[in-house]
C-alpha cells in the first residue's frame, strides 16, 4: 500500500504536467488564453493518477506502468516540440 501511494505521489506529478504541458502545446491558437484553465486542471488530474495507483494489484506494477506512461508522455511531449511550430 505505501509503495502505491509513493509510486502515485512521486511518478504522477510529472505525468500530470507531462499530459497537461502536452495539452498546451498542441491546442490550437495562442497558448496565452489557455495556460491557467489548463494548470487548474493539473491537481485534480494529479489526484486522479494518485487514486488510479490503488487499482494496481501491487507496488511494483504501480511503480512499473507509472514509469512507462511518463516515459510515453514526455516522448509525446517531445515529440510535439520538435514537429509542431510554437506558437
């Protein structure tokens, strides 16, 4: 149980900026308009990934896909700077 609370505490804060800075990248238009609505939506999609960590049937597992799907969003991230024009 703790390891799944630390795997929610630690690995999905930078998931949930990871998906949001995505979010804010690849909207369309100005970026201006939409950071503060879009930072409003981060802690309670944080608090979201901390409560998915419970549906994991062990600490290792939470640990083991919370990795994997920031490794996958900040390719994603990434992958939008380098092909996608800021604007």
């Amino acid at each position: 149980m703790l390891a799944k609370t630390f795997a929610g505490i630690v690995l999905g804060l930078p998931l949930s900026l990871a998906v949001i800075s995505l979010a804010i990248w690849i909207w369309p238009g100005s970026s201006e308009a939409v950071v503060i609505p879009f930072y409003m939506a981060f802690f309670p999609l944080w608090v979201a990934v901390m409560a998915a960590t419970y549906l994991f049937r062990s600490g290792v597992r939470a640990w083991a896909w919370l990795a994997a799907a920031n490794v996958g969003a900040f390719a994603a991230l990434f992958a939008a700077k380098q092909m996608l024009p800021g604007l």
